[in-house]
C-alpha cells in the first residue's frame, strides 16, 4: 500500500493533524495576527475536512489492524465534524474576544483528532489512546474561561470523573486482555467465552462508557461541568463528545461482544430507562438553561440507548440519524443561550420571560430546537425519536418503549417552561434586542434548517442506514 | 387530496382565503366521492395514493377517502372557516394566531385521511401542541394551568397510542411483515390476546382525547380558558380526533377486543354522559357549561361505539359531526356575547334578545340543537345511537340505553335554563342596553354553521348512506 492510500485512509486524521501543526508554527513565528482570518481558516477546514468524508469509499486497515475505517466509520466522523463547525460558527463572537483563540482551536482540533482515532480504532489500545487524547484537551476547554472560578471547578471535576472512569475502563480492559491474550477487537471476540469474569469484564467496560455518555448513575459530573464550562464547550460535550462515544460504544458491542448479548442487552435496557426517568425527574426542578439542558441531555442519552440495545441495522441508522438530529437541534438551542450570555450574561430561564417581543427570531430558534428535543411534529426530532422507539419496538423491548413514552409527557412538560416563559409570561425588564454577530447566524440558520427539513428528506435515513450494521 | 392548505401565516385574509378554498374543495371532493359511488365504485377507498416514506421501517405516506373521512373533512372544513371568521379581529398578534390555527386544521385533516399508522400518528401529535401556545398566549383566566395540563393530558394520550401503535408494530415484525399500514395489520389476524393487550392503550389513548370518562378533567378548563375560535375548533374537531381513532383504529384493528371490553367502554360511556350533563346543572359560567356539556355528548359517541351495531356506529359518525358544527356554533356564539357584555356569567346577563336579535336567535338554534330538537342535527345523531343502541337485546345493554336517554330531560333543564336567563327577562345591566349586534363576519359564520345544522338535520339520509356504507365493509366482522 502506498502512501497516498495510506493518507486517503486516514484523511480526517491526517488533515487535523496538518492543522495542528500549522496553529502551532503559527503561535510560535508570528507575533501579530489577524483573527477573523485564522477562524476563517480553520472553519474552512472543517468544512474541508466534512466535504472530503463524502470522496470515495476507503475501506482498509492501517497499523496492523490498529487502525480500521471504512464507510461507516468515515459517516460518524462526519457527523461529529459537521457538529463541532456548527459550534466554532456559534463560538466565533466568544473567541474572537478570547486572547487564546489559537490554543483553543489546537486544543479542539487534538480532540477532533483524538475521536477520530477513538472512532476508527480495531484495538483496545488504540480506543484507549484516542479517548485519552480526546478527553484530557477537553478538560483544558472546560477550564477555558480563564476569570469564572466555576470554569476551573468544572475543569477539576470533569478530570478526576474521566479519571476514575478511565481507571475502571483500564481495570475492564487488563481483564480481557488477561483472559483473550489479545487486544485486537477480532481476536477478543473470537476467543470470547461466557464466564463470569468476562461478563465482569463487560461490566467494567460498560461503566467506563456510562460516565462518557452520562448515562445514570454516572452522570452527576454532567450537570455540574455543563453548568461552569464556556457555552460552546457545553455544546461540544453535549453532541460531540457524546456522540463520539455512543459510536464507538456500538462498534464494540456489534463487534467484539456480539456473542454476550443477552447480557448487555438486558444492562442497556436497565440503564436507559433509569437514565431517562432520572434525567427528566431532575430538569423539572432546574432554573439555569445549561444545567436543564445538560438533563435534558442525560435523557436524550436514554432514548438513544434503546437504539444501542435494539441491535439492528436499522437501529443503528437510527442512532446515527437521532445524534445528527440531536446536533442540530442541541447546537441550536445552545446557540441562542451562548448569544444571550454573550450579550447580557443571562442563563436563567426567568431571564428569558418575554423573549419574544423584544427578539422574535431567536425565539423561534430556540422553541423549535426545542420542539426537536422534546420530539414534536413536525420538527426533525420527532422522527428522530420515533425511528429510535420504534427500533425498540421491533426489537420486543415493550416494556421500555411504555417507559420511554411516559417519560415523553414528562419532558415536554419541562421543555414546554421554556416557551411559556418566551412566549407567555410579562417581564419588565426583558432581555434586550440584539444584534447577532454573522457566523452564530449562520449556524442558527443551518440548525433551524436541519431541525425543519432533515425529518422530511428520506435519503438521508436511507444513506445512514445504507451504511450501518446490526449484530 | 393532499393537504390542500398553503400556509395562511401572512395575513387573516390568506387564513379566510385558504380555508375557504379548503371549503369549497371539500364540498367539491365530497361530490366527486358521491358521483363515484353512484357509478358503483365499491372499492373502500376513493382518492388513494400512497408514497413511500420511509423504506427501512415500511413507512409510507398513504392516504385515501372513505366515507366516515369524508364526513369528518367535511367537518373540519366547516368549523374551520367559522373559526378564522369569528377571530377575525383578533388583536394580539394575529399572524401567529392564524398560522397555530391553520396547523391545528392541517394535523386534523391528515390524520383523516391518512391510513398509515406512522402517518396518522404524525399527524395527531401536530394537532396537540400548537393547542398550548393558543391557550397559553391567547386566552383567558387561568389559561396557563389549563392549557399545561391539557397539552399533558393529551399528550398522556397520544402516548398511549404510541404505546399502541408500537406494539403493532412489534406483532407486524413477529409475523415477517413489519408495517404501519393500516389495512395490512388488519389482515394479520392478531390472536385474542394480543388483542387485548393492545386495544386499552389504542382506545384509552384516543378516548383521552374525545373526553373520555375520567380522563375528561382537561376539556372544562381547556375550554374554558381557550380563545374563542380554540374553544371551537378543541371540542368541535379535536375531540372528534379521539372517536375517529377509536373507531376507524381501535375497532377496527382489534375487533376480537372491541367486543370484550365493549361492556367496560360502554360503562364508561354512560358514566361520562350522565356526570357531564349533570355537572353541566351546577354551571353559571355558559362557556365552562358549554364545555360540561361537550363531555356529556362525547359520551355518545363512545356510546354507540360500544354497542358495535351498525346503526349505533353510524350514529356515532353522526354524533361527531353533528356536535362538531353544534359546539362550534355554541362556543361561537358565546365567545361573541362575552366580547360585548365581557361577562360569562349566565346569571349576570338576561334580556339579550332585545338588545342583539341575531346572536340571540342564533343561541336558541344552537340550544335546541343540543337538546335534540327535530328538525336539528342533534336529534338524527343522537336518534340513530339510541336506534342501534336499542338493537342489542339483553338487559344491561338496554339499561344502558334507557340510563343515556334519560340523560337528554337533564339537558334540556340546563339547555332551557341558561337560553332563558341570558336572553329572557329583564336587562340586568344599564350598559348592555347599547350592546351591538352581529358583524358582518360573525353573520356569516353562524350562518354557516346554522346552515349544516340544519341541512344535517332535515335531510340527514346523504351522510348517514355514505356513512353506512364504509361501516358496513370496514366493520363487517365486528358488528352483532
């Protein structure tokens, strides 16, 4: 294999890491710098960097089978691309203010490159590396606003949670390696075989992944981080942080676990009911919008663990279908509250009392993007959602379905706090009219645009599913 | 017929337009169907078209016309355009109003004509939640908690139903045929118990939303506090959601578990009847007794489902409808006599007749409607239920039947009270001497209601044969 395939393979990989490199030479040689041209810039290559995921069909492995891709894989790193541009859009008035702009676009492109790794990996050891890679630079982020102490306090928490985390993971991990002889996905899973220890180890890999997605009762990092970190980095932990570990999650289970099943499938069923009760019970009570919606979250996590449990390939597509859903209507409703911290520094939902009369549009933003959430027609959201249920469904999971579809009231009765206090309640002092700068206008834009189209448009269902796979 | 309705969000002109056009193509659609049946087309379906949505999960976009849809387009049509007429001068931003109006019309009418449970449901969960922001935004008293806890209970109901819907699913994917569709599941021959698993979340589900007893509790005060053209289109059409999906879903897909709960769904029926109009007794507020009495003629309609005859089940259809356009008329009418006396207190009118004839009148056609005079819609709907009802020979369904006709004595005391305190006797307040009549807009839509009511009413055979013959081929399984 020559070189050049060797970089198509691994394009996503090696063009972040080219922009690294460049952000670095250019902190270290120039004194001065023109900001809007370098966020230009490296929005421009994250768009490039999305465009060319859609080039050709790679499929091959590198490093000995550390290193696997293929048309799947490349779709959920687009998704993830094309979520983390909408967010540096939405956080371009915010960095632009920023003295360390450039450290943070190193950071985030590590990240970028740390998920990819994550995502593509064919071994234990290269998923453990590339989630490393992608959680320790994103502590850095939490903590990036450098004068709020809430930020640094995020910061502490969320590394020694992902620690923990990580250890239990690696304690997981030295048990299979222990019992197979092998980190290799393939081998592990040919060598697999049902003793208790196994299924310990399972166990163990299983909570490692419920503190990365925040499922209960490993979430209570969540609320806190989401509430103290910069908004575009709640955004990010939100939809990409997650939705990169709920992929790799699935290419585990499918692949390297398909013979325990019965065993995780009666887990996930466990944790995603427990995950999506507890989240909803807990945003009722929230009066900050980045903690409700970091709930919120945790609930939306819960739906999308009935697709991980339903196994098919159809489930699958609706995993993947319901996170780039889920970016457009998050990052949206992150957008408008980064807009509104940006200008007047509130986060409280009273604050928002009367938000429609003085910004109609924003408001509209926001209640679809959060119609989308709560699942409503005709928004994307509610495809979303339907398309994960009704993979449940055909999977027999009845029980969580009537779970998951009660807890459907109970959302929407928070989510609809929300647009009552835009819509109906009087404020003296609402939030001013403002202007928004142009590239959270322009992700606000393609967010409402996905939140109203996506659900309409089959293709892109059927492209999605075209590409996955069930057990 | 797809959904025929531009998006009237710029102006009311654009809302008055379109659901005029809305109108005028279903009176249009409604003679092409008849033309259609004449010429013994005898296929279930007329109009039918189909797209596939969604090809992974069999979705498709399949909708058709039959004559129990037709008759609810019909409906919708009618209090549609009443509604956009009667808010006609709605202040507060109007754009909004009309556009959530229009939405509300446009989930209504695709869950009529869609026969793909995807599709339909879709369609039911759009005609919920714009409900909230119209009560939220635009109505009165204490319309945060009403229109809270409506969207939650109809929303409690559409879950069910998606509760429902899933399951049949799930069974579809059992027998190697995962579908949505409608006639395709029915044809998968679910055993009993499958059966009766599944009709209590389908039936309960949309029972919710037609006001079933004891999940009634959100039609008093969603009524109540709802804007005026809300107020009609919730009990005239919404509720009506709820029978259809009782009927044409429930009934139809399970029939082996219709008739097992039929007794259970006929209690109920009774239950609701009885306590709604009894309730209805204790009412000064005429719009909450309006919507007291809402419940009670739901019950109806339940009712005649329950009995599974075919002449029960047509006076069901019947029902539907004719309560549509007679509560639309009701609320209307009320909703124009408060916007002058700005009172809903019966007691505190009186002698309304002298000062504005037309309302006047126009609240004593829509009473004696209510009341099932002859000559009204009411009476043929209400009539055919107790004809079908009557049918079914054994005690406690006669019972049952006596208990419900007995329950109109009880609405004629509150009907008769109220017409006689509001618009009879003295004028109980100097200030309503000067009170205006009707405007032009609110003449022309109680005319047209007034006008179905009473073409309903004495030349009722149209609708009940075309009615009767999509009962006939759908339920020919399920009827005694």
């Amino acid at each position: 294999m020559n070189l050049l395939n060797y970089i198509s393979l691994m394009r996503f990989e090696v063009v972040s890491l080219g922009v690294i490199v460049l952000l670095l030479l250019m902190k270290i040689f120039s004194e001065k710098l023109n900001v809007s041209l370098i966020l230009g810039f490296v929005n421009f290559s994250l768009l490039a960097i999305l465009v060319s995921g859609f080039i050709g069909h790679p499929h091959g492995s590198v490093f000995g089978g550390m290193f696997l891709n293929d048309g799947t894989l490349m779709l959920e790193k687009s998704v993830i691309t094309f979520a983390t541009l909408l967010i540096s859009l939405q956080g371009h008035n915010w960095l632009k203010k920023h003295e360390n702009y450039l450290e943070f676009y190193l950071l985030l492109f590590s990240i970028l490159n740390g998920m990819y790794f994550m995502i593509s990996s064919g071994n234990f050891l290269m998923f453990y590396l590339g989630l490393e890679m992608a959680t320790i630079p994103l502590t850095a982020l939490v903590a990036f606003d450098f004068n709020r102490m809430r930020s640094a306090e995020s910061a502490g928490k969320m590394i020694l949670s992902s620690a923990f985390s990580s250890a239990i993971l690696l304690f997981g991990l030295s048990l299979l390696y222990g019992m197979t002889g092998s980190l290799s996905f393939q081998e592990v899973a040919m060598n697999f075989s049902s003793s208790p220890l196994m299924s310990f180890a399972l166990v163990l890999l299983f909570v490692g992944f419920a503190f990365k997605i925040s499922m209960v009762p490993f979430h209570l990092w969540t609320a806190d981080v989401y509430e103290g970190s910069p908004v575009a980095i709640t955004s990010f932990l939100s939809v990409v942080s997650k939705g990169a570990s709920v992929f790799i999650f699935m290419t585990i289970l499918y692949k390297v676990f398909p013979m325990a099943h019965g065993i995780w499938v009666n887990i996930l069923v466990l944790l995603s009911a427990v995950t999506m009760t507890i989240g909803n019970l807990f945003a009722i009570r929230q009066t900050n919008i980045k903690r409700f919606l970091a709930f919120s979250s945790i609930t939306q996590a819960g739906y999308i663990l009935i697709g991980v449990a339903s196994a098919s390939a159809q489930s699958m597509a609706s995993v993947i279908y319901f996170l780039l859903i889920y970016a457009f209507s998050n990052i949206g409703a992150f957008t408008v509250v980064s807009l509104i911290a940006d200008k007047t520094g509130k986060e409280n939902i009273d604050d928002y009392k009367g938000l429609y009369k003085t910004n109609p549009l924003l408001s509209i933003a926001l209640l679809l993007a959060v119609f989308s959430l709560a699942g409503i027609p005709p928004t994307a959201g509610f495809f979303g959602k339907l398309f994960l249920l009704t993979s449940g469904a055909s999977a027999g999971l009845i029980t969580l379905i009537i779970i998951a579809s009660l807890n459907m009231i109970i959302s929407l009765y928070y989510y609809l706090r929300i647009i009552k206090a835009m819509f109906v309640d009087k404020n003296e002092t609402p939030i001013e009219k403002f202007i928004s700068d142009t590239p959270a206008k322009i992700a606000l834009v393609i967010c409402v645009a996905g939140i109203l189209v996506v659900g309409f448009i089959n293709f892109i269902f059927e492209y999605i599913h075209s590409l996955s796979f069930g057990l | 017929m797809g959904i025929l309705f531009v998006k009237g969000q710029t102006a009311r002109v654009i809302a008055l337009a379109g659901s005029f056009l809305q109108l005028g193509l279903a009176l249009f659609l409604l003679f092409v169907y008849m033309g259609e049946r004449e010429a013994e087309n005898t296929a279930l379906l007329l109009f039918e078209e189909s797209h596939v949505w969604f090809l992974q999960w069999n979705i498709n976009y399949h909708i058709g016309i039959d004559g129990i849809s037709l008759s609810m387009i019909l409906l919708t049509s009618i209090v549609l355009v009443a509604g956009v007429l009667v808010s006609w001068n709605i202040e507060y931003q109007p754009k909004e109003f009309f556009f959530l109006l229009v939405m509300l019309a446009m989930g209504a009418f695709g869950f009529f004509i869609s026969v793909d449970l995807f599709t339909q449901f879709f369609f039911f969960e759009l005609a919920v939640v714009p409900k909230y922001l119209l009560i939220a935004i635009w109505g009165s008293g204490k319309k945060e908690y009403s229109a809270m806890k409506l969207v939650l209970m109809l929303m409690g109901g559409s879950a069910l139903v998606l509760i429902g819907i899933l399951s049949l699913y799930y069974f579809s994917v059992q027998a190697r045929t995962p579908t949505f569709s409608l006639f395709e599941i029915a044809k998968l021959g679910l055993s009993p118990e499958k059966q009766m698993f599944i009709f209590p979340f389908l039936f309960v589900g949309f029972g919710v939303l037609s006001a079933m007893f004891p999940f009634h509790t959100w039609a008093p005060d969603g009524h109540s506090s709802a804007p005026t053209a809300a107020s009609m289109f919730l009990a005239g059409i919404s509720m009506k959601l709820g029978g259809y999906g009782c009927l044409r879903v429930a009934t139809v897909l399970l029939p082996e578990a219709a008739r097992e709960y039929s007794t259970y769904i006929i209690i109920l029926a009774c239950i609701g009847i009885l306590y709604g109009a009894f309730v209805t007794l204790k009412q000064r507020d005429i719009k909450l007794m309006n919507a007291y009495s809402s419940v009670s003629h739901c019950g109806f309609v339940l009712l005649g489902i329950g009995m599974l005859t075919k002449t029960a089940m047509v006076g069901a259809v019947l029902q539907m409808v004719s309560h549509g356009v007679m509560t639309a008329l009701f609320f209307a009418v009320i909703g124009m006599i408060y916007e002058r006396s700005h009172t809903r207190m019966g007691d505190e009118m009186g002698g309304l007749l002298k000062v504005m004839p037309f309302l006047g009148s126009v609240f004593i056609i829509a009473g004696l409607t209510s009341l099932g005079l002859p000559g009204f819609s009411g009476f043929v709907a209400e009539m055919t239920v107790f004809v079908g009802s009557w049918q079914v020979p054994d005690f406690f369904h006669r019972s049952a039947t006596i208990i419900a006709t007995a329950s109109i004595v009880v609405t004629a005391v509150y009907i008769l009270r109220a017409v006689g305190i509001t618009l009879w006797g003295p004028i109980k307040k100097k200030e309503f001497e000067n009170l205006s009549d009707a405007t032009w807009n609110e003449k022309i839509a109680s005319g047209i209601l007034v006008l179905s009511i009473v073409i309903m009413g004495t030349m009722p055979l149209w609708l009940s044969d075309l009615i009767l013959k999509t009962t006939e081929t759908l339920f020919g399984t399920v009827i005694k």
